[in-house]
C-alpha cells in the first residue's frame, strides 16, 4: 500500500523537483514493503539547511553539529493512527540536503543517491531499526541495501 508522505522544503540553496519527491516517496514506500508493513502509513520528511538542522540535533540529541538525517520516530512496535486517514504514523525525517550533495561528492556518487539512502535510512530508524551497537549496525546496513537495490540505487 502506498504511504502518505508529506514532503515540506524548509531550505533555499537546493532546487526540490518533482523528481526528488518522487524518488523519496519511492524509497518510503519500498521500505515499508521489504519490511513487510502492509498497513497504510504516513510519514513527514522536511528538508533543511545545515545550520537548520545543527539546531535540531543540538536540541534534541545534544550534539552541536550539523548531521545529514535525522529521524523522530513516533512509534516503535505500536503506531497511533491518524484519526482522518487511519493511516499508522511512523514519524518525521529531516535531511539536510546540503550535507546530502557534500556526501555524494565525497562518496562519489549522484544527490539523487545520497538522498535516496538518507531517506531509507530513516525509514528503518522510524520502523524500531537502530545501529548502537555493531550487530545492530550490520543488521540495519543490509536492510538498507536490500532496499536500496530494489530500486535501483545501488554505489556501483
């Protein structure tokens, strides 16, 4: 079933197409369907500036840097839903798309890419993935390739 995702742009310096939402509306719903959620789902993704969100991870991890994705899950293994669509609530990610274009250079692969893995990413975190822990980690990763190859964004 398709997510509801609601994209909102809160930055200036990058151009949000339709194509970027497309892609992030893709890349929600094939988590959601690798990860076997059948239910209908909402999630909030915002983009934002570095200085944006070095806010937000001061604010709400206590760290004073700028950061690529943030995820605020709602849930865990229980999901209130929303009482207009009955959709389950997942939660908010929020991407700094200027981080996103400095990764992709610095890994060598397109904005499309990192932004596609930023927001997979986030999904699993909103989903009850965490990666504390190396085992956690190793876990998370190859779900998160898993997902990424189904739909075609792979580093190759």
């Amino acid at each position: 079933m398709k997510p509801i995702v609601n994209i909102y742009n809160r930055q200036r310096k990058f151009s949000v197409s339709g194509d970027l939402k497309s892609l992030v509306e893709c890349c929600c719903e094939a988590a959601l369907e690798c990860e076997g959620f059948d239910d209908l789902a909402t999630v909030d993704v915002t983009f934002v500036s570095n200085r944006k969100i070095r806010e937000y991870n001061r604010q709400y991890r206590n760290i004073d840097r700028a950061t690529d994705v943030l995820s605020f899950p709602l849930g865990g293994e229980y999901f209130e839903a929303d009482p207009d669509t009955g959709a389950a609530l997942l939660g908010d990610i929020v991407i700094s798309l200027e981080r996103a274009a400095e990764q992709a250079e610095e890994y060598g692969h397109s904005f499309e890419r990192e932004v596609g893995f930023l927001t997979v990413h986030s999904m699993l975190h909103l989903l009850g993935y965490d990666h504390i822990d190396e085992a956690e980690g190793d876990v998370m990763r190859a779900r998160e390739k898993k997902i990424l190859k189904k739909i075609g964004l792979t580093r190759d």
